[in-house]
C-alpha cells in the first residue's frame, strides 16, 4: 500500500493533469479515441506551420515557383527539356484523364469525409498566418 501511494505521489505533470480534468472519461463519453485526437492534432499543427511559414515567406515563395515556371516553359519551347504531363500525372498519384476539376472535386470530398481534420488544419492555418 505505502508503494502504491509513492508511485501515485510521483506522477508526471500531464498525468495529474489529465486526471484533473477528467480527459480520459470526458473523451470517452463524446466516443472519441486518443489516436484522434493525436490526428487533429497533427491536422492544426501542420496548418499552424503552413500558414506562419506562407505569411512569412509567402513573396519569396511565389517569386521562386513563378520563375521556376518560366524557366521550365522556357526550356521546353526551345526543345532543351520535354515535359510529359502524363508521367506527371502518374508521380502524382493521377491517372492520365484526370483534369484539374476531377482532382478539385476529390480533395472537397476528401474534406467532407475529414471534416474534423479540414476545420482543425484551418483553424491552425488561420492562427499561424495571423502569428506570422
């Protein structure tokens, strides 16, 4: 009993914590597990650092892709490089008869399906950028 009462007094900062507020139980009662909670997580961190990073460097980024671009238009009507959309298309994951309003309408179904996710990574976005 005297063991049991010294392991209990050292517990960490963040199992006290959770036992405080009764996390464990309050996300059982609302059905919803630990590992999604860790992927919402992710979701907001990954768009907290996609929009402090996008206010930050949203001008070199959009110089650096627009001369990237020329470069490669450039390059391809000299014939120096040939570009071929449907190996392109196939790195990405795309099959050759996709367009771009296919791929939009998949990503809006993605976020439909994810909306948790979708909310929570624009929620983190929203934060980064106005941190930024």
């Amino acid at each position: 009993m005297d063991a049991e009462a010294h392991v209990m007094e050292h517990q960490g900062f963040w199992e006290t914590l959770k036992e405080r507020i009764g996390l464990p139980q309050w996300l059982t009662s609302l059905n919803i597990s630990a590992h999604f909670v860790v992927q919402l997580c992710i979701f907001f961190v990954g768009g907290f650092l996609v929009g402090f990073l996008a206010r930050r460097y949203i001008r070199s980024i959009i110089f650096i892709c627009i001369v990237i671009t020329i470069t490669l238009i450039i390059l391809h009507y000299f014939h120096i490089i040939s570009i071929h959309s449907d190996k392109l298309k196939e790195l990405f994951g795309m099959s050759s008869t996709d367009t771009f309003e296919e791929l939009f309408s998949l990503g809006l179904a993605w976020m439909r399906t994810h909306i948790m996710f979708s909310i929570g990574a624009l929620l983190g976005f929203i934060i980064g950028f106005r941190i930024g």
